[in-house]
C-alpha cells in the first residue's frame, strides 16, 4: 500500500511499527520523511552512490525525495520504522521543533544510538505505535522531537562510497533481471569478473543473488497487483520455471510462496 494511503488510513500524522526481514523492497523513494531504528540483526542500505552499514542501535534518517535501497538483511534484521506527512516537519519547525527534519536532503543520515539512548527511544516508539487517534500528534510530535535530540548526541557514522559501476548494475538490474552478467558488463565496460568482485564486495551479494532478489521482488508486485497466478508471475519474472521460482523464494523466505503470498498455483507450463 502507498505510504500516503497508510497515513490515510491511519489518520495520523505520521505511523510507526514493528518491521522485519521479510519483504523487501525495490528502490524507491517517496515524499515523506522516514526514520529506521535498528533492533537487532544486520541490514545494508545503498542511498544513491553510498552504502550504509545498520546495526542494533543503528538511528537512520531518509528525507523526501532520497532514493533508497535495502539491499540484503541478516534473517534477524529488526527495526522500527516511521514516516510522517511531508507537511508534519514543516509544521514542527513552525513550532520551534528540528528545523533540519524539513528539510528536503539530509547531511548525515546514520548514527549508532548508545544503549541508554536507544531503549528509551525504542520504548517511546513502541508507545506511539499504538497510541489513540486523539493522542497521535501528540505522541508523533513528542518522538520526533525526541529521536532528532538524541541522534545529534551521538556520533556520526559515514557511510561509504561504492564504485559508479555498482551503483549502476544495481539499478539496471532493478529494470532488467533476464540481463546476463557478461551482457551487463559490457554495458558498463568492465570485465564479468571484475564486476561481480567489485558487486560481491561493495555489496555483500553477488550479481546473481541480487538479480534473483529482483526477480522475487517482480514476482511479488505483479501478484499484489492481481491478475496473475504464481506461475504466471514467476515466468513473467525471469524464472525459467515455477520449480526454480519455488526453491529461490524458499531460500530467500523460509516460507512457501502459497504461505506468503496465498495465490492458487495454475498448471505447470511444460519444459523451457
């Protein structure tokens, strides 16, 4: 669902809650300001041209308009995430509130809280996550207030900077997963091996384990939309089989697709 109609629904200026591994999500970028709060496990991010490295504690701020990527989570990766109206910063720094949350980019956007720091902060999102409607500006003003104040107490953490050409093949891969590695390269004129190195260790995944991701990412969104059987999804995805779709969605979830995604199956295509 759009975060604007999540707010909607809502009725809230903002919304928090509880999100885990499963499911990731292609890269986007949206109006509202987003905050995560790592609560255990471990995550990368990509943000245009840099990589951001998340751990427990690990505070992350992305503004309106900043493309960003989750490219892999450890199977424990947990964390608090919020968005709020394009419009609820604005009306804080109004209010004498963190005029740097208006704004449309960020400076720093990663910082590690101390352990004090941080339970508080998560105990406080845990509140608003189920605050009342009549209590939600309230309790969103309060958090907001209080996450920018203890993010500017602790110390920065820079992330880092990938090579132009993973950045690329990352975003080109979004669009074409049936692209072979050697292909891809070519594109980008580099050698396959030099690229999947460079990917492998920028990234922390190979080219083909990226792809495939892409490929389970399609599958998901062409289902969501409706319409589309599994086997249908999964062939208009890149898979060259339901089999190869089932095994790649197993390894990645841990689940069956049926159990995520609760899709009937339609009869198999015969041999590809």
């Amino acid at each position: 669902m759009p975060l604007a109609k999540i707010l909607e629904a809502r009725q809230a200026p903002g919304v928090i809650w509880d999100r885990r591994s499963r499911g990731m999500e292609r890269s986007h970028r949206h109006e509202e300001l987003e905050m995560n709060l790592v609560r255990g496990g471990r995550a990368t991010y990509l943000l245009g041209r840099e990589r951001i490295e998340l751990a427990p504690r690990s505070l992350v701020w992305f503004f309106p308009d900043e493309e960003h990527l989750l490219v892999e989570t450890t199977p424990d990766f947990r964390m608090w995430l919020g968005i709020w109206q394009p419009d609820f910063p604005a009306l804080l720094a109004r209010e004498g509130g963190p005029a740097a949350l208006a704004a449309r980019r960020g400076l720093v956007h990663h910082r590690r809280l101390p352990a004090v720091s941080f339970e508080g902060l998560s105990q406080l999102c845990e509140a608003v996550s189920s605050s009342t409607p009549a209590a939600a500006q309230a309790a969103h003003r309060f958090l907001l207030h209080r996450a920018w104040q203890l993010f500017g107490e602790s110390p920065s953490e820079a992330g880092t900077d990938v090579h132009p050409a993973v950045a690329r093949a990352a975003s080109i891969l979004q669009e074409e997963q049936d692209l072979s590695v050697g292909e891809l390269a070519r594109r980008l004129e580099l050698t396959p091996d030099h690229l999947g190195r460079l990917f492998r260790k920028q990234l922390g995944l190979s080219l083909g384990e990226y792809r495939t991701r892409e490929r389970l990412l399609r599958v998901r969104e062409r289902v969501s939309l409706g319409g589309a059987d599994l086997t249908a999804a999964a062939l208009a995805s890149g898979f060259g089989s339901y089999s190869a779709f089932y095994r790649a969605w197993k390894r990645a979830h841990g689940e069956s697709p049926l159990q995520v995604l609760g899709r009937p199956v339609a009869p198999q295509p015969g041999p590809r």
